[in-house]
C-alpha cells in the first residue's frame, strides 16, 4: 500500500508540474506590454468612448484617418473653443452629437494627447493582429496532423484513466479487509472508554459538592462575571459603532471621495453652513451621471446602479430627457443621535475647521459608509477637552466686536453674536 501511495503522489506531483508549466506558457503568451496613454484614458475617456463603438460619444476607431494629429490635440485640449472660432469639422461634430460638446481637458500637455492618440492606434492595431490570429488558428485547427495528434492524446488519456481505476480498486479491496478485521476491536475499546469517562464525570462531581468552599467561591465568580457582563450590556446600550445598513443605491464613497477626489460639500453642502450636513438631492448626482454611465465596467451598458438613479429622477438616457414622475430615494439613517444632544456641524465644520473624517473616519475608503465613531457623550467630552480652540474666524471676531461695544457702553443685540442663526431655535 505505501508503494503504491508514493506512486501515486509522485504521479500526481507530475501532472501538477505539467499544469503549472502549461499555465504559466500560455499567461506569459498572452501578456502585453502598457501602452502610452492608456492610464490616461481609462481615467478620463472611458466614461464617453470606446474604441470599437459608439456610447456617450463617438467610436475612436479610424480617428486617425479622418482628422490629422494637430487638429485631434486641439479637439481633445478644448473642444468648446474651437466650436466657438467656427471649425467647420468640429461644428458638424457637434451638431452631429446633439450639441453636445466634450469636456475640456486643459489640464493635458501636447504629450500627453499624443499619447493618448497612440493608445488608439495601438489598440487598433491590436483588434486586427486578433483577428488575423483567430483566422490562422481555425486553418491550423483544421489539418489532419492536429486531428491525428488528438486522437492520440485522447487514447493517451483513455488508457492512463485505466491504470489509475485498476490500483485504485485494489487499493480499496486491502482497505475494505483491514477495516473488517479491525470493527469489533475498535468498537469494544469504544465502549470501555466511554464507559471510564462517565465514572470519572460522576467522580469529579461528587467530590466538587463536598468541598463547600470551593462550591462558595464558584458561585461568587459565576454572580460577578455575570455582572460584568450586564453592566457592559447595559453600558453599551444605544452605542451603534460598526452599524452599516443596506443602503438602496450602492453608493461608494470609496470611488467618489476617494479615487476621484470629490470635496465632502460638494454633496452635503449643509455641513459648512447649517446644523444638519443634509443628504444631497438626486439632481446633483445628475450633475456627473447624465454622463458617466460606467458602461466600461458593464460591457457597454448602463451601469444597474445608475439605472436606479434614473428611475428616481425619471430620466431617459436614450433621449437624455426628464419626465414627469420622479420618486424620493429612501435613504437610510446611518448616524443617529439623542433627541436631548443639540449638534452643529457648521459650528465644528467652519468655526472649529475640523475635518469630515475627525467624526466620521476615513471616509474616503469606505465602500459602503458605517458608523465609525461611538457617538456618547463620553466620546464627546474627550474631544474637547483635548481639541485646541482656533479664534482665528468671523464668528470669534463677532464676539470680540460685541464686547468692544459693551466696554464703550454700547448696546449689544442677540443678532450680533450669532442669533440670527437657523439651528438656534429650528433642530
């Protein structure tokens, strides 16, 4: 049996060397060099082209051909402009396109352009190398030679699958036998360890009863772990720390803050100005997703979150128009506080100058958002007691014109110290 084991594991080692060595071939085969620009445009232009078809914009395929690199550098560079100076081709474009113009992309040297235009060509280049392959392929694929090659493999393989079913039924036969032989003995020395556990079990508990002190002290450690236990339940109580809902849109903030860098007020433009940071209208997601579609990522459609968006909204991507049924999306509350705890992000957001992520963690690499601080009072208090305080805004330089005023004998309103602010009376 042990022979017949270690020639099997030194069989099968074999196969898997050949397999690895077979993937490895066929990877290095496929692998491809990065061609310039193409970090740029999949950060930039994937979102409205695509090489090989249509989508937000045109297909890029044969640009080269119909416009010369120049006037590409300018198109791409500012598009607007040249609508503006009266460029026939792109005036055709843009009417072509629903007047419609691209994005400028100021920010791009020449280099950087022409980069991207030789990541076209390249990948051009590419799709008609792969369709030249995949014509040779299917000539090679249909000679004799390969068919004949094939039949002996799969006799190859048939007569190996022979061989392994034969000493594999053998060594089944020799494991049936031994288990036979050896089912009674294995089954009486079960019952008689089963047997000695249960009198040990009986002892052990008749001699712990007998101990009274032993008994006593058992159950003041049971009463006090017990009371731990309940104290840090009931400590914890109302403490949501972790808590990460199921949200009906699968907004990242990973992707928006994140990758692409979008300022927090952007969307909750209330967090500088107000009490609550308020949740963004839907209207300004539109702002970005009447055209970014993430259709690269959805092989050329729409991606299914966005779709919910433009449900909500009642937009037609098709006709880039807006209906007559739009629906609130029901958003859920992830960061709640006490009815009693008064709290002003403007007051911590533009008088403090403290960061979204002081309260909130790193935001910015949340995928789905959770509560990442406890919220209590204790939390609270150990903030400020700690954060220094910065005199250096409009609200602190009220307060020193109001007690100027005071010591001239002048009189000082509410207004003048912030009373006209709406989360003094409105939660």
């Amino acid at each position: 049996m042990r022979n017949i084991s270690s020639v099997l594991g030194r069989f099968a080692k074999s196969i898997s060397v050949s397999l690895v060595l077979l993937f490895a071939v066929t990877m290095s085969s496929n692998a491809q060099d990065a061609k310039e620009g193409a970090a740029l445009f999949k950060a930039n232009c994937t979102a409205c082209h695509k090489v090989d078809r249509k989508m937000t914009g045109p297909a890029l395929a044969g640009m080269s051909e119909r416009h010369s690199e120049e006037w590409l550098v300018k198109w791409i560079k500012n598009s607007g402009a040249m609508i503006a100076s009266g460029d026939p081709v792109a005036n055709q474009i843009f009417e072509e396109w629903n007047k419609v113009a691209m994005p400028a992309f100021t920010q791009f040297s020449d280099d950087q352009i022409k980069g991207i235009i030789a990541y076209v060509k390249e990948e051009e280049a590419k799709a008609a190398a792969g369709a030249a392959d995949k014509g040779g392929a299917q000539g090679a694929a249909a000679s004799s030679d390969a068919n004949n090659l094939m039949i002996l493999g799969v006799a190859a393989i048939l007569l190996l699958a022979i061989g392994v079913i034969v000493i594999l039924s053998r060594v089944i036969k020799t494991l049936e036998k031994v288990i036979t032989n050896n089912a009674a003995a294995i089954e009486a020395a079960k019952v008689r360890n089963e047997a000695y556990e249960e009198s040990g079990k009986v002892r052990f508990a008749q001699k712990f009863l007998k101990n009274k002190k032993l008994v006593g002290f058992t159950a003041l450690m049971v009463v006090g772990l017990l009371a731990v236990l309940g104290w840090q339940t009931m400590w914890n109580v109302g403490v949501h720390t972790g808590y990460k809902p199921v949200q009906p849109i699968k907004f990242s903030h990973q992707i928006h803050a994140g990758v692409n860098q979008i300022d927090c007020q952007y969307c909750h433009g209330g967090a500088y100005k107000s009490k609550n940071a308020s949740i963004p209208s839907a209207n300004v997601c539109m702002n970005c997703h009447n055209t970014v579609t993430a259709a690269d990522h959805y092989d050329g459609e729409i991606s299914p979150e966005i779709l919910k968006l433009y449900r909500a909204v009642d937009y037609n991507p098709d006709t880039r128009e807006y209906g007559n049924n739009p629906r609130p999306i029901e958003w859920v509350r992830i960061h709640n506080l006490p009815d009693f705890a008064y709290f002003n992000h403007s007051q911590h957001v533009s008088v403090a100058g403290l960061e979204c992520q002081t309260c909130h963690g790193p935001i910015e690499t949340m995928e789905e958002v959770y509560q990442y601080s406890p919220l209590t009072m204790k939390w609270c208090v150990d903030c400020h007691k700690t954060t220094e305080v910065n005199t250096d805004n409009k609200y602190y330089d009220q307060l020193i014109e109001a007690h100027e005023k005071l010591k001239k004998g002048e009189k000082m309103t509410a207004a003048m110290i912030g009373g006209l602010e709406c989360g003094k009376c409105h939660y």
